[in-house]
C-alpha cells in the first residue's frame, strides 16, 4: 500500500526525490503522511482538495479490497 501511494505522489510532483511517505498504525488505522518539496505541495492538494481526494480514494478503494481502514495525510 505505501509503494502505491508513493506512486501517486512522485508521479505528480516535479520533484520526486523529495517525496517521502511514512507509514504509522493507530489501532486497527494505518496513516501514511507524504511530505514533499514546498513548491510542490499544489500539485499534490489541488484546487480546492480535489487531487488529495482523488489520491484518498484510490487509496482507499485498495484499502477496502484488503479489509483495512486507511488515512492520507499530506504535509510540505
């Protein structure tokens, strides 16, 4: 699941090599917090949050076929 996220966001950013995601377990949740470069953090949002919706969907419809409740967080 974290390669797939990892995907999604180098594949929008200019600069992938800064893209991070760490992956964190809160009970029965796992979050995974992708922080990229600064001047790359509206390409991962979007306008008004559509991107970093699409980015959760995908993530979570891959999440429900393996029975897991998953969170995205984006930081800069």
């Amino acid at each position: 699941m974290k390669e797939l996220v990892e995907f999604l966001a180098r594949s929008l950013v200019e600069h992938p090599e800064s893209v991070k995601v760490t992956e964190e377990s809160r009970g029965d949740t796992t979050v995974y917090r992708i922080t990229v470069d600064p001047s790359d953090i509206g390409k991962v949002i979007g306008r008004q949050g559509r991107i970093a919706k699409s980015i959760r969907n995908v993530v979570s419809a891959r999440a429900y076929r393996e029975k897991r409740h998953v969170v995205v967080d984006i930081d800069s």
